[in-house]
C-alpha cells in the first residue's frame, strides 16, 4: 500500500513527522519515480522549513506541508518570474504536483558551498567583497518586474500596518530589553510616515541571508555563485531586503556596511537619519524580526540605550 502524507496543520507536529525519516521517505521515492526519477541514495538538507531531499542527478524534491502552501506558490511564482533574468543562477523547476495535499516542486541543485558554511572563514576583504555583491544581485532581482507575484497577499501596505499593530506585542514576547520598549513605541508612532506605503512594489525574498546563497570560490578568493529558497517572497518597498545582510553579515561594521550599501546603490550621501530610522523600523517590523538573535553585533544590548543608538550601531 501507497504511503499517505498525513493533514498536519502546525509546526510542532509537522517538525516531529518531519523527524522521523520512515514516515516520508516512501513517499519521496514514490513522487520521484512518478517523474521517473531516481532517488536511490536521498540526501535530507537539515536547514529551512520544509521538507527539503537530494535525489540523485543533482535534483531537489522540495515537500510543502498544506499549512505552508502559501510559500510553494510564493517560491513556484518567484522562480518562474525571475527565470532567465538574473546573472546570478536560482533553481529551474524541473516537476511540480500535489500528494495528499501537499504540495511539491522538483528544481535543480545549484554548484557551490551554503554561504553559512563558508562566512565565518572568509577574510575581512571577501566579507566586504560578498556583501557588495549581494546588495548588487539584491538590486538586480529588485529590477525584475513583480508580474504575477504582486498578488501575494497581504499586499504591502496591509503587510506593514498589521506588523506595525502587532510589533510591540511581538517584541515583549522575545524579550527585547525594558529600556527598549519606550524608544520601540516612538518608532512605531512614526513607522507609517517613514515606510513608504504606496511607491511601486519590488521583489523582496525577504532573506538574503547566509543559509539562502551559494558561494564559490575562484582564483581571488570567494564569491556568490547562487541564490535559493523564495518560499517567503512578497512585493514592497526594496530596503526591505537590506535588513538580513545587515544584521547576519554587516554586523555593525563600517566598511561591510559600506560594501553592501554600493552593491545595492544607495549613494553616501543618501545614508542619512532618515534612512537609518527607516531601516531600524522596518528590521523591527520584519517578518522573521528577532533583534537579541538575529542582529550580530558583539554585546550590542549592553552597548545601547535607546534604537536610535542601537541604529548608529548596526548602519555606523
């Protein structure tokens, strides 16, 4: 009998099924040889969300929980949108299909090392260097009309306003420090007028972080040679996706800062307060927000007292 993919419907139980390879992996097989696919020695990415399995042939079988449907049509949608018009490689859908309601995509299996990998041991220069080519391919992605994928609901402005009335509540739950919450509460009152609202959407993957590019490496050292994982893409304003490679990558570093800033196009002269407080709201207001986590700045909750100072730390 035909394994069946079972109705889950939150993270815990789907992250608990996910962990038991007995319970999926006759249906990996069993989609692969549907597409007359081989999948004789599958190998499980452990990052990411959904289930994610190596088939042989340098193919990927990517399985979406019916819960996370939103993210195969945002990924199915972004791939097909900016195929062929980057100089930078993502995935080619090879398959696609539903198995008891979950949905699937099979893509190609991108050359080059997880950037997360790599990062840690990368000289200051080719820190530097990355960063500049990613706020590039930031901006070249960004420069591909949205198409289809402005449907992507919520839409911007609705998108905004509903993290804006939920941000506080958010960030009391993760434990942003007391003497943050006052300056937290400025911010939000002037969120709306500094996010612009109704500017035409861009592309934004929402994470250019190091999990989601590919590095390779040449003669002079390392650079991107790939970009993955669109299952949370959305449309809206383009600073937007700064805010990961701000936090993960930059780090408070001036000249790292600097590299991704050129790579995107913000001239210095343009780096001013007003962009620094409208990065520092929308890095409070982002969908993954997370600052005592995410933001890899060295003690930086001992080092700030209010998110004025915190945003002269992370944009110096």
């Amino acid at each position: 009998m035909t394994a069946l993919l079972p109705p889950i419907t939150d993270y815990d139980t789907y992250r608990a099924w996910r962990g038991d390879t007995s319970r999926w992996l006759p249906v990996v097989r069993d989609i692969a040889d549907r597409h007359g696919l081989s999948c004789g020695a599958p190998h499980v990415f452990s990052t990411g969300t959904n289930l994610v399995v190596g088939l042989d042939g340098d193919l990927i079988l990517k399985l979406f929980p019916p819960f996370l449907r939103p993210q195969f049509v945002s990924e199915r949608s972004a791939l097909a949108q900016l195929r062929g018009r980057l100089g930078i490689p993502i995935p080619d859908v090879i398959a696609e299909g539903e198995r008891d309601g979950w949905p699937y995509l099979v893509i190609t299996h991108l050359a080059g090392t997880v950037g997360s990998e790599v990062w840690p041991s990368l000289s200051e220069a080719e820190r530097e260097r990355v960063l500049a080519e990613i706020g590039a391919v930031i901006a070249e992605v960004q420069r591909v009309p949205p198409g289809r994928l402005l449907a992507i609901e919520p839409r911007w402005e609705a998108f905004m306003r509903g993290q804006i009335a939920q941000c506080r509540a958010r960030h009391e739950r993760l434990g942003l420090p007391a003497k943050l919450l006052t300056s937290l509460d400025d911010l939000l009152r002037d969120a709306a007028e500094l996010i612009p609202m109704h500017t035409p959407p861009v592309i934004l993957t929402g994470e250019y972080i190091p999990e989601n590019f590919l590095l390779g490496r040449r003669a002079d050292g390392w650079h991107v040679a790939g970009l993955f994982d669109f299952g949370d893409v959305r449309t809206g304003w383009g600073e937007y996706d700064l805010l990961g490679p701000s936090a993960f990558m930059a780090a408070g570093h001036p000249r790292r800062v600097r590299s991704l800033f050129d790579g995107f196009g913000i001239p210095r002269s343009e780096v001013t307060f007003v962009l620094k407080r409208r990065l520092m709201a929308l890095l409070m207001l982002h969908s993954a927000s997370d600052p005592l986590r995410h933001i890899c700045v060295a003690g930086w909750p001992d080092r700030v007292d209010d998110l004025v100072q915190l945003q002269e730390l992370v944009w110096p």
